[in-house]
C-alpha cells in the first residue's frame, strides 16, 4: 500500500479533480463505439482513407473486423533523438500485419531542438510547440480511422504534446515507443568544464565545438538528464511504455524487437479484443502521482513541473505545484545522473535502470501498484530488464536486485537525500520552483542585492564587461508565457557557474524557465505571476535585498511592504519578441496561455486549471 502521504496527495488530487474528471469520462462514453467504425463512412470517406494501401490492407478496412493502428511520428533527421524514427513505420506495418491487422502513419508533428535554439530567438517557439504538437497529433487522428495509435516520440516538448494529444482522443489505446538514447560520448561534466572554460575566454570556439561535437556525438537522445531523458521515465513509469523499453540504444537488435513488440501490443488492447484499454481511463490520478514519484525519485527536468500540470489537466485531473512539492518531499532521490551526478542514462540503465527503480519505489510503499499499464493490470511487471532471446523475440527478466553501481543508482535504504529536491517557494514575490538536487546544501539559501535585467542578453553582457562582481541575486523577468513564450535561459547556468566557482554567493530568480539540465545554481523559476502580467518580479529595483530560502520554501523581496506595493510595474519593450523566425505566429498563443502554474498551455481547458494553482 502507498503511504500516508502519497495516499493524502493521490485523495485530494481526485477530490479536487472531480467536476473536470467526471466530464472528460463522460465525453469518453459519448463518443460513442469504442472504436473507428470504418463501415460508417461513406464509400468515398474511405476509399480516400485508404487510396494508397495495398491490395490486402484494402481489403482489411474495408470491413470493420481488423484492426487498424494509427501511428503518428516526430521523425525528423536534423534531431539526433528522432533521427531513429525513419524506419520505425516499416517496421510497425510488418509487425501489424503479421498479427492480423493494419498499420498507417497517420501524421507527423514538429520536433525542435532545444539544443540547438538555446539562446536563440526560436527558443521562443519551443513551448508552444509542445500545444502545437498536440494538435498536429489531433489532425493525424481526426479521420477517425484508427483502433489505436501508437507515438514516436522521444525529447522535450514533443512527448508532453503527444500526451495531451493522446489524452484528447481518450477513446483510443494508446501506446509511446521510444527510440532510446546515444551510446555514451565525451562525460558531461567535462563538456560543462570546456563551456565554462569557453565563457571565461580561456579556450576558443574551436575548443569548444570540439567538446560539444564529442558530447552529442550520434542518433539517439543526449545522455544527460534533462527533460528528454525524464519524458522516457515518465512514460515508462505512467505504464505508456512497454517494460524496460525506455533506455536501450538506437540501432540494435533489441531496439527494433521491442518496437515491433510494441505495434503487436497495440493491436491487442483495441475494442476489437478482450483487453480494450481506452488511454482516458488507464491514466488517472494514481498514474500521475506515480509520475510525479519517478520525477523526483531521479531529479528528473523542472520543465515537467509545467508539463504534468497540462498532460495531467488533458485527462481532467488537477494537479498542483504543491502536490508535486509535498510528494517531493516524502520521495528520496535514487538516482544521480548528470546534472545531478557525474553518471549518463546508459550508466543508469546498465546499473539497474528502470525495473531496479521502480521495484524500490513500489517495495517502499512510494507508487500505486494496482494501475493500468499498456501492459495490463499493475505495475508490478515493470520492475523487469528487456533482453533480446535466442529466437530474436523480447525476453524479460527480473531487475538486478543489487544495484550494480550505488553512485549512480541507490537501493531506497541508501538513497542520496531524503526528498526528491523539487520545492515550492512562496512569498511576496509570489510562487516560484526551484530544484535542489543538484544544489550543495550551504548553498540553498541566500539573501543579496538583486541585479535586475529583462532579458539574458543583459547578464549575459554585463558578465563579459565584468560588471557582476560580490553576491547577488540575478533577477531576469519579462520571460514567462504571456512576455516572449517563456524561452529556456540555459546559457545563464554557465556563466552564473563561472561566477559561483570564484566563491561568489549567487543566484537566478526568473519567470522564465531553466533546462532540464541546469543544475549547481539556485534558481527560482517560473516566477507567478509574470512580469508581463504585472507580477511583483517586476516591482523589483537594482540593489533591493532578495532572500532565496529552499528549505524553509520562500522567495522575498525585504523591502517594507507599503513601499513594494507602492512601486509602479516595470514595463519593457516586447515588440521584438513578436517578430522573426515565426514568432508571429505565435501571438495568439502568447495572448491566450495560462500562468506557469497552471501548465503554461493555450488550450482553452487551461483555465479550469488556473482555480487549482499555488497561491502566493
């Protein structure tokens, strides 16, 4: 049985929960036959959906007995981690046929990358897409011509979108296949030396690329653990994935059985079966906590403390910054994979991976054992490794029961911190995240003068005129939803780390996000409200006292409060947000997205969420 305390989160997630809940079921049922009724469309709906089959799938969907597998793909070859994905639907279809049923691909979804638009204008791009994913998604599967659908996709904002689509079409059996991360390159934390190196003008730019050519190096995810590599956790840990699938390299015998495996597991949970497993119904509020468990269990990505909000508010479930934080509590950290260790995901997997983790977590009383997975009824047969048998099929066996590196991956009697290291700050700056983890300990609080900029751009020049000398506290606003789209501000975490190396005390306090990978500097992040919506990050002078406080969970500006309420909001210039490299046409979606706390999303569900948020 879970404890207390995930018990309590779990009950008042469903009590809150239920007027949207009670809906997004009841919008299941109405939609009618549980599965795509093929012979409802006219002769000419159909011979348009399937023009360009073959004789014998033809002949499949014309009736209404085989099944028929929608697979929607984030395949793109500029992407390292979606570059495997090119041959992915080939072998889906022969999987599908060799079970009795059909495979289309029934549309693709952009897929950026973040690496490459980090500090760039089309990082103001890279949120949204995550709802223009999703609705992409929604397209492909519009033609109501699917069973099921399986989705290919692996990094940041995709597999979010691909959830919340998924959730939307809630009817439907749904299952994620991954395509598993790059064999191990140059260490992580040599890369972050050469960048700091880089920073201070002590290696040049050939140096550098060098490093970062050896780091990301091959088709697969980057081995860090940033918001990608917490996606596959999730989706393994949520039940989305078939068992120990998350972590097994591109371009291997094993990686291609298990896709294969997955295609034939989708057709077996249609309606047209005795194992229908609609995705609405499997994913509830048990599935969330468990994903909120595994995130902080493994010091997974701050991104997904906005995107559990909206994938969980896409199945009707209202979940809180403060329910993550107060599982984030009761929930030790198992695992230490760079940013939060020295180790990458191959080390993680090959020293227990997911089944260790898992069967730690449920033996502890820390996940709801009895959920509905893709896999069938419980957890339990998670805690397993994928191996490739004799004859080629997908074997499992237990998970180690020794972890066979206790650096990287800690049985829970020995675990590296007892909480999860996500936390909540509020104060009168309103509510904020910061993510300890990775943050020493005489670190996590600090009180010094603010340095105010409105844009990375600023501290970015102010470090290379040497202006950011003593303690202080970086305030850079104007970054949430509503201002630009809320960018990662990855490139700060080098310099502010230069910074920290020199025995300066300093810190980030933004309404804009952080990547997955940011890790040694405290920052409080997704600062809400904005500044763009008048927050009180934007009533904060130069030289104003900030204290950041992660254990007791504050965030203050110690200035007398008649006089902090008196200031007038700053005001900035946006104008150049709105243009180039598309960012018009993401105007409607910065106008209409919901607050950092209410998942940041454009959707007009988003604001139910918003009565849910954490207050400050």
């Amino acid at each position: 049985m879970p404890t207390d305390t995930i018990t309590a989160v779990t009950d008042r997630i469903r009590e809150r929960s239920k007027p949207t809940r009670e809906a997004y079921l009841a919008r299941l049922d109405a939609a009618g036959a549980p599965r795509a009724n093929r012979t409802a469309l006219s002769c000419g709906n159909l011979a348009h959906g399937f023009a360009a089959c073959g004789p014998a799938d033809k002949a499949a969907l014309s009736g209404d007995a085989v099944p028929n597998l929608g697979i929607i793909t984030a395949y793109n070859d500029m992407l390292s981690a979606h570059q495997p994905y090119e041959t992915f639907p080939p072998l889906i279809k022969k999987a599908a046929q060799d079970a009795g049923g059909v495979a289309q691909v029934a549309g693709g979804v952009p897929a950026m990358c973040d690496g490459v638009t980090q500090g760039r204008p089309g990082m103001e791009l890279s949120l949204f897409s995550r709802d223009v994913i999703a609705m992409a998604a929604a397209i492909g599967l519009s033609h109501d011509m699917f069973d099921a659908a399986v989705y290919l996709g692996i990094c940041d904002k995709i597999v979010p979108g691909l959830t919340i689509a998924a959730l939307t079409f809630s009817h439907l059996p749904a299952v994620f296949i991954p395509a598993g991360p790059m064999t191990s390159g140059l260490p992580n934390d040599e890369k972050a030396r050469i960048r700091q190196l880089y920073a201070e003008g002590k290696v040049g730019r050939a140096e550098l690329l060098e490093a970062e050519s050896k780091s990301y190096h091959g088709p697969g995810t980057c081995t860090f653990y940033g918001t990608a590599n917490s996606n596959q956790m999730l989706m393994e840990i949520m039940g989305l994935h078939t068992p120990g699938s998350s972590f097994i390299n591109p371009g291997t015998p094993l990686r291609d059985a298990l896709t294969a495996e997955a295609a034939r597991r989708a057709l077996s949970i249609t309606a047209l079966g005795n194992e229908y497993t609609p995705v609405g119904r499997m994913i509830d509020e048990r599935s969330i906590v468990n994903g909120v468990v595994g995130l902080n269990a493994t010091g997974g990505s701050t991104n997904h403390t906005i995107h559990l909000i909206a994938m969980a508010a896409a199945a009707g479930i209202s979940l809180t910054w403060q329910d993550i934080s107060d599982i984030s509590d009761t929930v030790p950290l198992l695992a230490r994979i760079y940013p939060n260790g020295l180790a990458d995901v191959n080390h993680f997997a090959a020293a227990g991976g997911m089944g260790f983790l898992i069967r730690e977590l449920l033996n502890a009383g820390l996940l709801h054992e009895d959920v509905s997975t893709v896999w069938g009824e419980g957890l339990r047969p998670y805690t397993v490794e994928a191996r490739l048998g004799a004859d080629g099929a997908v074997e499992r066996v237990p998970a180690p029961r020794q972890s066979g590196d206790e650096k990287v991956l800690a049985p829970y009697p020995k675990a590296f911190q007892p909480t999860g290291g996500l936390r909540v700050l509020k104060g009168n700056l309103g509510a904020a995240i910061i993510k300890t983890s990775a943050v020493k300990p005489e670190r996590r609080v600090i009180e010094a003068p603010a340095k105010v900029f409105d844009g990375q751009e600023g501290l970015n020049e102010a470090f290379k005129a040497g202006e950011l000398d003593g303690d202080f506290v970086a305030v850079v606003r104007f970054q949430g939803p509503k201002a630009n789209g809320m960018p990662e501000l990855h490139r700060l975490t080098t310099v502010l780390g230069v910074l920290q190396d020199r025995g300066q005390k300093v810190a980030l306090v933004t309404d804009g996000r952080m990547s997955g990978a940011s890790g040694k500097v405290p920052a409080a992040i997704h600062v809400t409200p904005e500044a763009a919506e008048g927050g009180p990050i934007g009533r904060i002078a130069d030289g104003d006292l900030v204290r950041l406080d992660a254990e007791a969970g504050t965030l203050e500006v110690l200035v007398e409060e008649a006089e902090f309420a008196a200031r007038p909001a700053a005001e900035a210039d946006l104008t150049a947000n709105g243009f180039g490299l598309g960012r018009e046409l993401f105007a409607g979606m910065r106008a209409m997205a919901s607050r950092a706390d209410a998942g940041a999303a454009a959707f007009g569900w988003s604001s139910s969420v918003e009565t849910s948020r954490v207050e400050a």
